[in-house]
C-alpha cells in the first residue's frame, strides 16, 4: 500500500515505488506543508514567463489540471490526513523530488520545447485510468505530442542503458531511505516518549507542589487553631487563677495571720504555765528551807518587830508579787493574741465574703467604705492600752467569731 499508517494516526508514510518517492509526515502540519509545496511547486513551473509554452493560456490550465490540481484536492480534504495522502496516488500526482519530478525539471531547463510533451507523457503514464482535463480541447499538437514523447523515451532509455547499477543504486537508496525511515519513526517515537514522559513528569511535579501547598496550608491552618485554642486556654487558665487568688489571697492572710496569733498564745501559755509549775516546784523544795533559815540567821532568838516584819516581806511578799507580775504580762501577751487571732478570723471572713460578692459585680463606693472600715477598723490589741481579762462569755463570743 502507498499509504501507511499505525492505527490510522500519526506518522504517516507515503510510499510510490515507481518515482521512488519514500516520505514520512508526523503530523497534521507536515502533511499541508508538502501538498502546498508540491502544488506551488508545478504551478511556477507551468508559468509561461520563463519558457515558451504553444497553447497560451490554454496550455497552463491543461498542466496545472494534470499537475498541481491533484494537491489542490488533496488540501481541500487535508482534516483526512490518509484520504489526502491515498488521493495523490490514485490521481498519479507527480512528486516534485522523484525521479520523474527531476527528469522534468531536467528537461525544462536543458530542453524546454520538449517540455510539454514530456509532463503529458509521465502523467498520462502515473495515471493512465484518469480522464485528461480537457481532452476534448486538447492544445498540443501532435508534434509536441511526439517531441515530449520522444524526450521520456530518451530518458528511459539512458536509464534502462545502467539498469544493473540502477537497480544497485536503487536498492541502496531504497535501504538508506528505509533505515532512515526507521531512524526517523525512532526518534518520533522517542520525542513522544520524551514529550509524555515530560508531561507526566511535570503532571506529577504540579501534583506534588498542589499536594505540598495544601499540606502546608492544612498545616498553618492546624497550627492557627492550636495557638488560638492555646491563647483561649491560657485566658481562662488565667482568668481562673485571677479568681481564686480573688478569693484566697485574703482568705489566706487573715488565716495565717489568726495562726500565727494562736501560735504565740499558746507559746506564752506554755511559758505561764512552766513559770507557775517552777514557782510551785521551787517553793516545795527549796523555798520553805530558804525562808526558814534566813528567819533563823536574821531574827533567830530576837523578838524584835522590825525583824519579824523584814523576813516575810523580803523573802515572800516582794517575791510573790515579782512572779505575779510576771505572770500578769504572760497572760496578757495570750489574751492579746487570742483576741487579735479571733479578729483575724472575723477579717478574713469579711474579705472572702465581699470578694465572692463582688467577684462577677463591681461594688459602689459607699459599699466599698463599710467593707474597708470594716476591715482596716483599729483594735486594743494593737495599742498599748490595759486590756483586762476576758470572762467566759468573752471567750464563748471570741469563739463564734
């Protein structure tokens, strides 16, 4: 077949044994490349500018319908690319680069008389089933008829004189035109490898890069939320411990504070307690002794008043009132810090209790002034006024507070 094709695409070969005419046409561009070459090609060479053609205007119309009309019909089906390429053989077009192409661009510039005759001649011989455009009107004359005739048979028949090396010549032509139509289906085949392999590759290029900005965006989105759910946590974290220290701070001080005045009270209770124990202890062992014997060397058997009155006075009664005296500071060091733990207590009460009220609502100022004169309200604990012992139902009020 002179038409050949894989599955009715691209690359298309164009074989014609006979004008040894071997082409190959990757694409739909090639193809409409050639057949406006090949049709320009016989058009110029019909023009009666450069050589003198019998007939006029007549003789043009009649080679170019036998020589350039084949391409112009092939073009006008070009979006069939096999249909175009099948139709030059069927009409017998002649290939400008074959041997009968060359032959007549020969005989055109050694022998243009011969000229006419001679493209009549090889069409008539590539298409002998078509019907010659205007055969009824032909312009040749017999002459030319002859004269063209005469010129192909000359050149059939110089070559047919070296037909061995013709044919030598011709099967290493038709070789290297077949290995250079592999080579070139070859590296058709690898430019579109190259060109799928490319797209793919750059397919997957533009995947990975999509795939890699919606990571990084997922990313930075999932990183936004977590630093504004973080920043919504720390808020309420801190807005919780603002709270409690709100409420605990005041709590805790007064607290600590009333301990603090309990630890000191009972610090002062035991020392009360351990300097009444001694005393006792002491005047059990050693104090009757002392008073006895310092009656006996003072007074001993002299029944003088004076002395009679010294040795009590000395010996019991300013001791007595000393330790008594002593007494009376220890436990008015405890009375003090009872009392002040127990308001202590009744302060942070009153603390915790307004900063629970306030927490979520602001106070007014007249509120705020009975809070705080509560609060801040002076003590006798803290002066140095005489603060008398407390009776029981002090202590029992002491205790409710």
């Amino acid at each position: 077949m002179p038409v050949k094709s894989k599955e009715g695409a691209f690359p298309i070969r164009l074989t014609l044994p006979n004008q040894q005419v071997d082409r190959l046409f990757r694409n739909a561009g090639e193809i409409a490349s050639f057949l406006t070459s090949e049709r320009d090609h016989w058009r110029q060479q019909n023009e009666p500018s450069s050589i003198s053609l019998p007939g006029g205007n007549g003789t043009v119309s009649f080679l170019n319908a036998m020589m350039a009309t084949p391409f112009e019909e092939a073009l006008r089906i070009q979006e069939k690319p096999l249909d175009a390429i099948g139709l030059l053989e069927t009409k017998g077009a002649i290939i400008s680069d074959g041997i009968y192409g060359r032959h007549l661009k020969t005989i055109r510039q050694e022998k243009p008389k011969l000229y006419v005759g001679a493209a009549a001649a090889v069409a008539a011989y590539l298409g002998p089933h078509n019907t010659w455009p205007d055969a009824s009107r032909n312009p040749l004359s017999i002459g030319q008829w002859f004269s063209g005739l005469g010129g192909t048979i000359e050149f059939l028949s110089q070559t047919r004189s070296t037909k061995a090396e013709a044919k030598a010549l011709e099967r290493v032509i038709t070789t290297a035109q077949a290995h250079r139509a592999e080579a070139e289906e070859i590296k058709l085949e690898f430019q579109n490898w190259q060109d799928a392999t490319r797209k793919e590759f750059q397919a997957e290029i533009e995947a990975l890069r999509q795939s890699s900005a919606d990571t990084f965006k997922s990313v930075r989105s999932q990183l936004a939320q977590s630093l504004l759910d973080s920043n919504t946590r720390t808020a309420e974290l801190e807005d919780k411990v603002r709270k409690r220290l709100i409420l605990e701070a005041p709590t805790t001080y007064w607290s600590n504070k009333a301990n603090s005045h309990t630890k000191i009270a009972a610090l002062f209770g035991l020392i009360f307690l351990g300097s009444l124990g001694f005393g006792i202890y002491w005047l059990t062992h050693w104090g009757v002794d002392l008073v006895a014997t310092a009656h006996e060397r003072i007074v001993g058997n002299a029944q003088d008043p004076g002395l009679l009155a010294l040795v009590p006075l000395a010996f019991i009664t300013l001791p007595t009132l000393a330790f008594a005296w002593l007494l009376r500071h220890v436990s008015r060091v405890i009375v003090q810090n009872m009392a002040l733990g127990a308001d202590a207590r009744l302060r942070g009460t009153i603390a915790t209790t307004y900063s629970a009220l306030t927490l979520e609502q602001d106070a007014s100022p007249a509120e705020l002034a009975i809070v705080l004169n509560a609060l801040f309200r002076p003590v006798d604990g803290s002066t140095h006024t005489e603060i008398a012992p407390p009776n029981l139902v002090d202590l029992l009020e002491m205790v409710k507070k």
